[in-house]
C-alpha cells in the first residue's frame, strides 16, 4: 500500500490485487470541484436553448432549475474524474493498460468526493521468436491471379443491378441472363469513367486482384498472430478480458442494429442470454487480449511508434464524425491501431522481397523451361 499528495485529490491508496490488477482510492477535496461546476455549466450553457435568452447567455440560476444542484454536483464528479484520475496513475507511475473501472464512493455538497478505481496493470509477457514466426509464416506468398471466369460472374452481377434499376424491377425479381443488358460501351459509360469496355474490365481486374491482396495479408497476420499467441507466456488480467468482451458486445449490437432488430428481440430469437454470448466468445476475447499485450511489448521492443501528426490528423478525422465522443479515448484507440498496423508491417517485412521473389519465380520458369526441352530431346 502506498499513499501520495497530489494537487487536485489527496489521500490516495494503492492496492495490489494481484493477477496484474491494482485497487486505487482517493479523494478531491469540495473546493477542487468548483472549477469542474464552472465548466459544467458553461458546456450546458453552450448546447441550451431557452426562450428569451440568446444562445450561450443562459444565467446560471436558470441552468441550475433545468439541472439540480445533485446532478451539477454528479456532472462536475465526472468531469473531475476524467482529469484526475490520469494523473494520479501518472504521478504514481502506474503503468496501466485497458479502461479502468471507477466508482464513486461518496459524494454530497460540501463534502470531498471519493472514489475508488480498478484497474490492469501492465504484466509480464514473455515473446517468443517473433521474428522468426513472422519469417517461416511469410515464405509462402500466395500469387495474386484473378481468372477471366472470375471478371465475368462481377460483371454479370453488375448487369443484373443495372437490369433491375433500368428495368425497374424489385430487389428479389429473377433476373435471367437473355434479359440482362448487353456489356457495351455505351452500358460502362453509365457507370463512371469509363470509355471502353476493355477499360472497365481493366479496372474490375485491378479492383479485384487489391482485394484479393488485402485478404492475403490479413490472412498471414492471422497466421501471425495465432502463433504468436501459442508461443508467448502472460498472466491475463480479468479486467483485459472483460474489456475485449465489452467491445465485441458493441460490435454485435450494432451488427444487430444494422439488420433492424431490437438487440434484446434478437437474443429471444436465439434462445441466449448476453451471459450465453459472454461465455462462447471468452476464448476469443482471451485471443485478443493477449495479442494486443504481445504487440504492444514488440513495439517498445522495435521502438515503433506512429507520427503525432499522423495520429492527430485520424483523431480530428474520427471527431467529425463522433462529435460527442472523448477525445482522450480517440486518441487512445487510433495510437493503438496505427501502433498495431506498425507492428505488422515490421513482421511482413521479414518475407520474400519483391526482387528475392521475382527471382524465385525466374528460377522457376527457367526450371520449367530446362525440364520442358529435357522431355522434348
């Protein structure tokens, strides 16, 4: 246990509570928690819209009849929390990792607040050869080949979409292939920056053989990362796996979301409980979990670290369109993506170059060709 003085909160308490996870208590005294009413105040006085008083010019005494001294004085906690809680476990160097569980303990007018905070730290993790796994996973390289048969079923999928708008036919009208619209010039103009026919079959390929690509990688990080995994040794903290199965629980609602079904309508749908969900993804979310403290300990490793500028420029991005969303939390999830991305880019490089490749296919076809004029002597 240990006790620190800090500026905005005093009597802090640090537990270890064991398997990677420590207990955090404090307090902020009542007189530290005025500025954090003021700013309260201000961001309510910001967004109210109340008759007789033009925008961001509402008295207080007004703001305080909509709010209530009790949710003022909840709304200023929070506020509070969210600056000091960084930085007691800066000032204590406490070297956490995922998002913390916070509670307030106490709070009245007058009075300090206090609180209580759980929270993973980071453990010990011990990597295997990453360098090597990435090599043996990175020495077969899939060809990109995308077939004519393949171009041909996009393009007739397109023809078909372009019959039923054309046509005006509904979505789950059969669409035979005497009734498509011929693949003609005049047809690929109507689509976009098109002349040709070749030229948009052109484009289909390129299109293609990206995706095809792009599967091909996440594959191999696949790869990568499963045996990563099995060879890597670390503790899981509790809170890192409850973290994971947070986050794939969103993902899920708003997969649900997305298909017009209420989230709970649909568990009744599927005879499970959100504990059912919890239970068959826990092994997943233990998957991840892991992974992400392997990638995190090879960056530091490789001192990969993305570009502030690059980072900040995805934040103001990801802000436009998440206006209400902490900026603290933007910034902690888009470092970890492109710190991630980072860490993969550094394991592929351990594959075949694009020379070192081009030469092994050299060495094929002159293989080929030596065997082809062997068979016809």
């Amino acid at each position: 246990m240990e006790e620190k003085k800090g500026t905005l909160y005093k009597d802090v308490k640090i537990t270890d509570l064991g398997n990677s996870e420590v207990e955090i208590q404090a307090s902020i005294p009542a007189e530290n928690l005025e500025p954090f009413k003021t700013k309260t105040l201000n961001k309510l006085r910001k967004d109210a819209n109340v008759p007789g008083f033009r925008p961001g010019k509402v008295p207080d005494n007004i703001l305080m009849e909509k709010l209530g001294e009790q949710g003022l004085l909840q709304e200023a906690a929070e506020l509070a929390l969210q600056e000091v809680y960084p930085l007691i476990v800066i000032e204590n160097e406490i070297h956490t990792i995922g998002r913390p569980q916070i509670s307030i303990t106490k709070i009245a007018e007058g009075n300090p607040l206090e609180f209580r905070a759980k929270t993973a730290v980071v453990p010990e993790v011990t990597l295997p050869d990453y360098k090597k796994i990435a090599k043996v996973e990175m020495a077969v390289m899939e060809d990109i080949i995308i077939s004519d048969e393949e171009v041909d079923e996009v393009l007739k999928d397109i023809r078909k979409t372009r019959t039923r708008t054309e046509k005006k036919l509904t979505p789950d009208a059969e669409v035979k292939d005497e009734d498509l619209l011929p693949l003609t010039d005049e047809f690929v103009q109507k689509l976009g920056d098109f002349k040709t026919v070749d030229s948009f079959k052109k484009q289909i390929r390129e299109n293609m053989g990206k995706e095809k690509e792009i599967r091909n990688k996440e594959k191999k990080r696949v790869a990568i990362s499963e045996e990563m995994i099995k060879k890597s040794k670390t503790d899981l903290p509790q809170l890192l796996i409850d973290s994971e199965l947070e986050k794939m629980k969103a993902q899920f609602q708003d997969d649900v979301s997305r298909m017009g079904i209420e989230f709970d309508e649909y568990l009744k749908k599927i005879s499970k409980t959100e504990e059912d969900l919890k239970k068959d993804w826990k092994d997943t979310a233990e998957k991840r979990a892991k992974l992400q403290l392997i990638l995190n300990k090879i960056s530091v490793a490789e001192n990969l670290v993305p570009a502030s500028e690059e980072v900040q420029k995805q934040v103001d991005h990801l802000k436009e369109h998440y206006k209400d969303a902490d900026e603290g939390r933007i910034t902690i999830y888009v470092e970890t993506m492109m710190t991630n991305d980072l860490v993969f880019e550094f394991l592929e490089s351990f594959g075949p170059s694009k020379g070192a490749k081009a030469s092994l296919e050299e060495g094929a076809k002159s293989s080929a060709s030596k065997k082809i004029a062997k068979d016809e002597s």
